[in-house]
C-alpha cells in the first residue's frame, strides 16, 4: 500500500473503535470503585454512627494513598509495559474494594480507603500515558474526552446502580452497602484479568494494523513529539524543569478538589435541601443528571479543543463555569435549583480534562510524559483529600455547606487565571511559530 497511500482518518478511527470502548469500561469500573462509598454515604453513617468529619476524612484518604504510589507506578508501567502493569493495578484494587464490605470502624474505614488509593495507584495516570502512544497532540484532546466520559457516566450509571444495590439491605445479613463493595469488586478482578489477553502494549504489537499504518503512524508521532517538544523533553528530571507543568498542577489540584466535592458530597448536599422528605434511592436518581450533562459536554469541549489546535482557553472557561455552579448551590434554596447548579459545576470540572491532558502531553514525552501525567494526579490526589475532609470539617463546624461551596468557587477563578498563564517552552513555541 505504501505510506502515502495510508488513510489517517480511517487509522485514527480504527484505533479509536478498539481502545476507547475497552479503555472506557475499565475507567467506569475504576471509578465506581473510588466514588461509590459516596452513593452509600448516608447510610454507612447512619449504620457506622460516622460523623461528618470521620465521613470526609475517610473519604478523601484514598488520595493520599494514590497519591503516594502514582509516580513509582507509572515509571513501572513503562518498564513492563501497559498490559501486565494494569492488570496488577486492577486485580489488587478489586480485592480491597470487595473487602471494603467488611470495615466496621473509623479505623477501618481509613486504613481499607487508603490501601484503595494504594492499589489503584497508577491507573489513571498510565492511561493517560498510555493514549500518547496512539494519538498525536491534535488528536489527543478528542481520545482523553472520549475515555473520560467514563468518569461521568460512571455517575449516571451509579447512581441506579448503587439504589438498586442498596435495596438488598438485610438480604443474607449484608447491609445495602456491604452489598454495593462486594458486587462492585468482584467483576474488577475478573476485568483485571481480561487486560492481560486484550490489551496492546503500543502499536507495534497490534495485529489489527497493517505494517504501512504502523510506519505511518510512527512517523506520525514522532513528528508531533519534535513538533511540540516531547522530543526533547523526554527525560524524568526534564518534568521536575518545566515550568508550564507547576502552573498547571495548581490549576489541577483546585479541579480535583471541586471533582471530589461533586462525587462524594453531592447526594449529602442534596439530601440537606430535602430535610429528610428523600431517602438515599431518590437522592441517588437525582445525582445522575450533573454527570450525564458533563459527559455530553466533555465530549464537545473536546472536539472543539482539537478543532481549533487550543486549550488554554477551553480550560479556563470550563473552569469559570464550574465556579459559577459552586456559588449558585452555595445559595441555593431548594433541591432543584442545587441540583441545576451541580450540574454546571459537574459539566466545568469535567469537560476541561481533555484540553487539559493534550496540553500536558503535547509538551513532554517518553519517561517525562510518565512522570508529568504521575506528578500532576499526585498534586491532584492532595486536592482529592482535601476537598472532601475540609467539606466535613466545615459543615460540622457551620452546619452549613455555604462556606466550604463558596470558597471552591473562588478557588476555580483562580484555576482559570493559572491556565491562561501557562506558557509552552520557548524552544517549542518557536517551532510552532515557525
């Protein structure tokens, strides 16, 4: 066939069609198990006797143990490759979220969340990775949109999901949430392995492309690597240089803070609207809407980042939007209306993750990429545990979610003014000017 007779959009679109959907189901089985103890939050409190306090603590732990590990995983992941490697992340994390069903203190409840942030450790960031191995910067934007919409949908999904699991409260002698660990857990191990036999550790390896789509492609990415400065930065000290990399880690820790007040606080914040006339099913079914919206919108901030070859500007207008939602529910008056502006925090905070992650991407490669991608979830993993421990700590103080909804506001203004100032390497610009 010959390289210039290789068609790129079909290459793209046949990578896309066996990726994405497998990545994408890995991704909401990932999330499910990070967030759903946010789905039984009212009634393991109410079953635990766990206040608020001990409830956000728990909750946000899990980001210290990932963020612990994140940065050692990925630069094993690269090492041994995707497949193995991932197939050890999931198997370990489904055995602690099935024993999860077993916690039975606050002691429990923190060490059990925290080897979950242990285990999951990775993850996130070596798909990332893992994507820049099959896309080039213009069309990366639209791949990372496309794999994480799971963490959106995982929320319309887990919302009935969760409800329905919760009503099997007393069945066997299990509480609704033991249940929800254990049918959560189970089928991650069994997707853990599936990874070892069906996924690809990089182009080379896959049977599904021809030898002139492999050359092409390539070729491709290295001239998007010389093109944007992934080829010369390439090693792991060349994260730690970049400039650019610690404006947008401040940008990402205020997004990861405001991602994990939407998903682990958003049935409570609605429950406190109800003042008891709902119980934990309906609050649930009503959680689903913000995630649906930010998976449609994640999608379309996608496609119009790689559209127009931009991301500055796409992430700190989704930014500015989830700061307007933070303030709207802060002085919310009813459940309707906080669930409106949820919503528009929800489609914010999640829809600037693709321009966000292209832009990372684009700058730095190789062991640098793996390293930068592990350094931000590391930053994003401190802003994970703290967003939902100050929630607690604050409504227990205040008796009032206001305060803490409020102050995220702000911090989102700030994000968008961090992303607007991040500068490529000189070096890069130049050869993009040119």
């Amino acid at each position: 066939m010959g390289l210039d007779a290789v068609n790129a959009r079909a290459v793209y679109r046949k990578i896309t069609w066996r990726l994405i959907p497998y990545m994408f189901l890995l991704y909401i089985v990932n999330y499910l198990d990070r967030v759903n103890v946010g789905f039984a939050a009212m009634d393991i409190q109410r079953d635990l006797h766990f206040s608020n306090t001990v409830y956000g603590f728990g909750a946000g732990i899990y980001f210290l143990g990932s963020a612990l590990f994140d940065l050692p995983s990925n630069l094993i992941l690269t090492r041994v490759g995707a497949r193995v490697w991932m197939a050890r992340i999931m198997v370990s994390w489904g055995i602690i979220s099935t024993l999860m069903m077993f916690m039975h203190s606050a002691e429990s409840f923190y060490v059990l969340r925290f080897l979950l942030g242990v285990s999951e450790a990775g993850f996130f960031p070596g798909m990332i990775v893992y994507l820049t191995y099959w896309f080039p910067t213009h069309e990366r934007a639209r791949a990372v949109s496309r794999f994480m919409i799971a963490t959106s949908l995982a929320g319309v999904v887990g919302g009935p999901l969760s409800s329905a699991v919760l009503r099997m409260n007393g069945w066997h002698g299990l509480a609704g949430w033991q249940w929800l660990f254990l049918t959560e857990g189970i089928p991650t191990i069994v997707l853990g392995i599936s990874v070892l036999f069906l996924l690809r550790d990089s182009p080379d390896d896959a049977p599904w492309l021809s030898a002139d789509e492999k050359s092409w492609l390539d070729e491709e990415l290295l001239r998007d690597s010389e093109r944007f400065g992934a080829a010369s930065h390439h090693r792991l000290g060349d994260a730690f240089k970049l400039p650019a990399l610690w404006v947008l880690a401040g940008a990402y820790f205020v997004s990861q803070v405001g991602v994990y007040i939407v998903n682990l606080w958003m049935p409570l914040i609605l429950a406190s609207f109800s003042h008891g006339a709902a119980d934990s099913s309906v609050i649930d079914r009503y959680a689903t809407f913000p995630y649906l919206a930010a998976a449609i919108m994640t999608l379309v901030v996608g496609w119009s980042s790689d559209k127009r070859k931009e991301q500055r500007w796409h992430i700190a207008g989704c930014l500015l939007l989830s700061a307007i939602g933070f303030a709207w529910v802060a002085v919310a008056h009813n459940m309707m209306i906080a669930l409106c502006a949820l919503t528009l925090a929800a489609v914010g905070l999640w829809s600037m993750m693709g321009p966000f992650w292209a832009l990372t991407t684009s700058m730095l490669g190789g062991t640098a990429a793996a390293g930068a991608v592990a350094i931000l979830q590391i930053v994003g993993g401190v802003g994970g545990f703290t967003g939902p421990y100050t929630i607690g700590r604050l409504r227990d103080a205040t008796h009032s979610f206001a305060g803490g909804l409020l102050a995220m506001s702000g911090l989102a203004v700030c994000a968008a003014l961090l992303a607007l100032a991040v500068r490529r390497p000189r070096a890069v610009a130049e050869t993009v000017k040119s």
